[in-house]
C-alpha cells in the first residue's frame, strides 16, 4: 500500500536515457527511419504521440499505403518502393487479405519490437528542447498514461512527427503555406483563390448487418447536404473509408493550431453525409447498412515543412533532374488540393504526373541550420509544389530509412548530416542503403563490396526469352495494347497472332521512351500496317531498333474489331499494358497538360491488375533476351532498362545457384534479392489483392555452405532472403537451391555475400 501525506508539490517520475538517435514521430516514415537506424547499428528511441504505430496508415485514420505506383495508374512500372516499406507491405499482403487496418497495426509492432536496438515509447509527446550551438542536446516529453516525463539525449535527432514539433521546438528553419510562383519558377503554384494548404479528411466505415439498420444522427450533424456540398451527388452507399479521401476541410485554416477546429467540422461533415446516405431516400440500397466506425482523429496533409540545404521544387519531378545526391525516390503526382475542400465546387484535386519517377536529394533530408536533426517524411525540404507529390506515405517511408541509414552513419564517423555529401561519405551510404534493399536511383555500386562478385558462378539453366505460349485469353483492342519487352540484341523476327470476324486492319508500332529508364512509349521507331482476314492471323514484325539497352513497347493500336492472343506465362521484368487511364488518379487516358503550367502531354499506359493483364502471345525467329547468371551481382534489384534478372528454365523446376572461391573468404550474412513484382500497387486497407504471396518469388531455398546445411525453408513470401554465415570457417563454397510453389520460373535479381 502507498500513502502519501501531504507535502509540497511533487515532482514527476522522470526517465533519462543516452541513444544514438532519436526519432520523434511514429508514423510510417519515422518507423522506417526507426528501423533502419537500429539495424544499422544504432540505439534507437522511438517517440510516437498516439497509442499506435502507423500514422494516417494505423486503424485510427485508416488511409492505404501508396508511392511511386499509384494506384498502378501511371507510367511508373516496377517503381513500388523496396527496403522496409516494402517489407511491411508484402507482410500485409500475406497476413491480411481482408485489408484490415487492426491487423496493419499489429505487424509495425511485430516490425519495431523485433529490433533488439530499438526502444518504443507510444503515447509520448515532445515539448521542449534544449540546444547549444545550433545543435539538440536533450528532448523532454511526457507519457499522459504512465505519467512519466523523459529527458532523451542522443547524437541525431530525426523529426518525423509530421507537424515538425521538434523542428519548431529546436529553433529549425520552416514554412508553412504556398510559396509564390516565382520563387522557384513554379507555374503550378497556387494563388489565393485555390489556397495554400492541403486540409484533413476523416473517414468512415459502414458494414451490411443483412437486416433493416435505422440511423438517427446526432444533433451536431451536417443538415442540407445537397445545398452545403456542391459534389454530394458523387456519394454513394457503397464507398467508404479512404475512398472517399475527398472528404476534406480546413486548407484556410492553421492546420497546427486549428487542428481541434478542423476536426470538429469533419464530424459534422461525416455523420451528415452519412444521415444523407441513409435518410434521403436516395440510396434505397443502403437499408442494411449500419455506420460500423469513424475515425476519431482526422487525417492530416500539410502543415510545416522544414527548410534544408536544398529544396525540391515542380522541375526537379516533372524533368526527373538526376542529382548526385539522390538517395531515394518518388513518383505520385504532384497532387494539389483546392483549399475549400468537400465545400468547393471545384474536383477534389488537381494531379499532374511526371513521365517517370525521381530522385529526392539528401540535401532535403536535414535542417539547413541545426545541425543534427533530420527532416523525414512530409516535412522535407520541398515546395510546397513538390510536396504535392513527396507526402504520401509510401515515399515518405523510403525517405525515412534513408535518413536512419544517414542518421547511423553519423553517429559511426562522428559526422553532422551534412558532412555526408562528402563524396566518400555519399557513395557508403548509398551503398548500405541499396544492400538493404532501398532503391537509389542511378546507382549500381554492390558489386564492389560483394563477395559475391569474386566468385565462380555456375546456375543450373538460364531461360532464353523466345516465346509466349498462346494458352491466355484473347484481348479487344478496344483500347490500344502493349507488350514491354527487353530490347532485342539480335535480328528478330517476331510474330503475334490476331483475329477478326470479319477483313479489317491493324496498326502495330514499335516504341520507346525519351529517358531509357522510363516507360512512356513517345518516340515511334516503327509502324506495320497489317490487312487481316476474317479468323486467325499470323502478323510478323521485325523487333530489333537499335544498339541499346532499354524496353520496348510493341503497341497493338485501337480497332474494336481485332483482338490478340494472350499468353498465361508470367516472367520476371516482362509486362504488358493498356493505353488508358486510372479514374483514381487522372482523368482521362492521356494527361494534357494546360499551356504555361509546366507540366508535360503524354498518354497513360498502364498494366491490369492480376488475374487479368496476361502477356501478349508471340513466337520470335532468335532469342529476345537471355536471363543470365551475369546479372546476379551487377546491384541491380528490379527492371531498370531490362529485366536485370537471372531466371531458370521453365522445366528447371528446382534450379541451382553455386558460388565457389579457391581462395576462402569470411564472411557473415548471405543476401537474395528476389522478384516481388515492383509493378504492383500494394495498397494497406481495403483493397482485395489477388495473391497472398507475389508470383514470381522464391518460395523454397536451402542453402549449403561447404557441403553442409545452414538454411532451409519452404515458405517464403518476402523479398529478401537473408542467412548468417559460419563465423568459425572460411567459406569455399555456398549452393543454393530454389523453388517457387506456384509454378512459374525461379529468379533472383541478385546476390550478395558481406
């Protein structure tokens, strides 16, 4: 029993602890950046003010998780994020098929709890900092459920609290707002009329309870929606959730300081719409729905965003400008938001995509003035522009474990964030980023540092790409249709099959992108005019356009009257798609960009999500594309320019990979990069994936090490497989043998041993 007499006022219990680095901020970005710090090294604390993990992707805003891919809806192929994100989502995929964001919630626990490096502090808010000489010392913040306050020292600091508390308690560079046109030559800028800030939504959920639901609203809900909200005809009883991310207010307001306010007419907004939904009589069909959940904390967009060494503006993304200093990547469009919100008569958004993806320069990552904080997620140095594209969550997160890569990596030197431009510094953190499965655009440096590259390499069969069977559906081209394929090194006639129920025409061209590494098919190198006669018909084309390494689109162009041969065979960096657009994310099937806006006009050519998208059926005259053992150490992980993969033969069901060194080497972890379908969107919530486990990945692996057993399993499903090495003996040899349980041919982008 504790009694305690009366006294003078008593302090609280206070906690203080020395790290490495400490992050502030428990969303997705500050979780990557979390982990990655700790797995390199460091000793962690992560500071998150809300009971869970996740941010607007935790159960308590419910948003799903996009980046570069969005949606599939662009021209981004194989642009999904790798490294932890993509980690948290193909767990995703394989423990929650449902969607269910309860269940997202449990695997970032899983993820941070895992790291023996790491320590979370959940319900924990900052409130002070001390500095000295332009650098943190110490933060407090106090935990309102067990009542205790925490002094946290550490050499980096990592500001991923998403309203940049740290970064406005620390005395950091920031804006908040739109900047004018001019100060970065930025035609989509907004003025005054548009507004400068991007406002919050709040979601719902309804659910069919298979009876008549009654719903009385409460007295504070939204009356008249009709005549308050300009767009309530694009309600419907069967969207929910983040679907209706439209649902949004507050962007002529102070999203920091207005937060309460903002939330409180969301509300209103909500259990309104929902009152419209089951009380109007205009949607008879949602008799049996009940309002299962609405979120208790809005979603925010935008508030600070703090000021680096440099800031990313609407050039860098739309001319896709290759900085040396690139160390992670983004490709959602630079998505603005009228600042009305659900009350404007204007879309809910207005989005311009690039033709590829970009670079994000480190300079953006760290505070132009204090010295040792970083900058993560949506607060990066950008523009207000350029975070347009930069906030989403996905490519939040991959900033995130740069920067804990970077923040370690200050802590082993003995550096400040910017001494890391040093180009010896810039190229080691590059490196320790790409062998954690991060993607650096532009970047192939593995294989100096991989002893993987000094070794024999022997595989039991690499695929020759010569043919697609004729056993898929057959396509309409009601729109046009594409296959990508590696460009071909030899003469090669290639043929496809097509039919027709009565003479007609088809048009084939050959296509390619402007910049090698993208995939929008703008400059014809070739056209085949073919006449066709009533049934099947064989049409042949000659595929080879030139001395280079770079994808090309074999474009089958619109005649509702044809249709091709499709092909159920999928193979690693090989994928057909459509000419047409996304409702979710553009507007039409071509982006035309208005005059002066700084935007490109280029049409959209996107896959089909699985069971659907199946490869175009063909049989070449030479092979198109060798899968070779040679790309197992070149540092490449997904396509860039070419599948940059090696594959097994077809009937080589249970292939094998060996590595021999006459020499010996030590060494202590073996890594597999493997095929985890960079092309498809992996959204968090409530989208109903077609695989639990991507296709193309190595399912089944036992390793052998100088003739005896270390690793085996029958059930993978992620990206990378990762073994620890004997640490007792030199190593002479390691074999690997591979499956995939569901039948397609084995792959592995790379290898590396360190």
């Amino acid at each position: 029993m504790i009694i305690e007499h009366a006294s003078g006022p008593r302090p609280l219990k206070l906690v203080s602890k020395t790290v490495d680095v400490v992050v502030v901020g428990g969303g997705l970005s500050g979780v990557c950046a979390a982990i990655s710090a700790a797995r390199s090294g460091s000793k962690v604390v992560l500071i998150q003010d809300r009971p869970v993990l996740g941010g607007n992707a935790s159960s308590e805003v419910r948003l799903w998780i996009l980046g570069a891919t969005s949606h599939g809806g662009n021209n981004n192929r194989w642009a999904r994020e790798g490294g932890i994100i993509n980690e948290i989502l193909l767990e995703n995929l394989f423990r929650n098929p449902s969607g269910s964001p309860l269940v997202l919630d449990s695997i970032l626990q899983d993820w941070v709890y895992r790291e023996s490096n790491l320590e979370v502090l959940v319900n924990t808010s900052v409130f002070h900092a001390d500095i000295t000489n332009h650098k943190i010392q110490k933060i407090q913040a106090f935990n309102s459920q067990n009542s205790t306050m925490y002094a946290l020292s550490a050499q980096m600091f990592v500001d991923s609290s998403g309203d940049g508390i740290l970064t406005h308690l620390s005395g950091a560079a920031y804006r908040m707002g739109a900047e004018i046109s001019s100060e970065f030559d930025e035609p989509m800028a907004p003025g005054e009329d548009y507004g400068k800030l991007l406002g919050h939504s709040l979601y719902f959920y309804s659910k069919d309870l298979g009876h008549k639901v009654d719903y009385v609203a409460p007295e504070f809900a939204l009356t008249d929606v009709p005549k308050l909200i300009p767009r309530y005809k694009n309600f419907s009883s069967s969207e929910h959730g983040c679907s209706l991310w439209w649902i949004e207010w507050g962007g002529r307001l102070d999203t920091i300081h207005q937060s309460e306010e903002i939330k409180e007419e969301l509300q209103k907004i909500v259990y309104g719409v929902w009152d419209y939904i089951k009380n109007s009589g205009e949607f008879p069909d949602s008799a049996n729905l009940a309002l299962e959940w609405v979120g208790t904390i809005p979603g925010k967009r935008e508030s600070r965003r703090a000021e680096g060494d440099y800031m990313l503006r609407q050039s860098d993304i739309i001319e896709q400008v290759e900085y040396e200093d690139n160390v992670c990547h983004g490709g959602w469009s630079i998505d603005l938001h009228p600042a009305d919100g659900v009350y404007g008569s204007e879309g809910g958004c207005n989005q311009y995509h690039a033709k590829g993806i970009y670079g994000i320069p480190y300079r953006c990552l760290y505070s132009r003035n204090i010295e040792n904080l970083f900058i993560n997620g949506r607060l990066i140095s950008a523009s207000h522009v350029a975070f347009g594209s930069t906030r989403v969550m996905a490519t939040s997160s991959t900033v995130g474990q740069a920067i804990g890569a970077a923040a370690a990596l200050c802590c082993q030197e003995q550096l400040s964030p910017r001494d890391l431009l040093q180009p010896l510094m810039l190229a080691t953190l590059k490196s320790n980023l790409s062998a954690a499965n991060h993607y650096v655009p532009n970047f192939h440096g593995l294989e100096k540092n991989n002893l993987a590259s000094s070794a024999q390499i022997q595989v039991s069969s690499e695929l020759e790409l010569q043919s697609f069977a004729k056993n898929g559906d057959w396509k309409s081209l009601k729109q046009s249709y594409a296959q990508i394929l590696p460009q071909s090194t030899n003469s090669n006639l290639v043929t496809f099959f097509a039919r027709t129920q009565k003479p007609s025409k088809l048009t084939v061209q050959l296509k390619t992108s402007l910049k090698p590494d993208n995939h929008s098919p703008e400059l014809i190198s070739k056209t085949y005019d073919f006449e066709l006669h009533t049934g099947e018909n064989e049409i042949e084309i000659e595929l080879n356009i030139g001395d280079f390494s770079q994808y090309v689109f074999v474009c089958f162009c619109e005649n509702d009257e044809v249709e091709i041969a499709l092909s159920d065979t999928l193979l690693t960096g090989i994928v057909s798609v459509r000419q047409g657009g996304l409702a979710k994310v553009s507007t039409s099937s071509k982006q035309i960009a208005p005059a002066g806006l700084g935007v490109e006009s280029f049409d959209f050519w996107v896959p089909d999500r699985r069971p659907k998208g199946q490869n175009v059926a063909f049989r070449a005259s030479n092979v198109i594309h060798t899968f070779s053992q040679e790309n197992l150490t070149t540092g490449a992980q997904r396509p860039i320019r070419s599948p940059n993969a090696w594959v097994a033969r077809v009937d080589d069901v249970s292939p094998v990979v060996s590595l021999e060194w006459s020499m010996g080497v030590r060494a202590k972890q073996l890594f597999l990069y493997l095929d985890c379908d960079y092309d498809h969107p992996l959204e968090s919530v409530q989208y109903q994936h077609h695989d639990r486990i991507m296709p193309m990945l190595v399912s089944e692996c036992e390793v052998t090490c100088n003739g005896s057993i270390i690793y085996s399993t029958q059930s993978n499903h992620q990206a990378v497989i990762s073994i620890d090495l004997p640490q007792d003996q030199s190593i002479y040899s390691l074999s690997l043998r591979l499956a995939n349980i569901q039948g397609h041919p084995v792959s592995l982008f790379g290898i590396r041993v360190q």
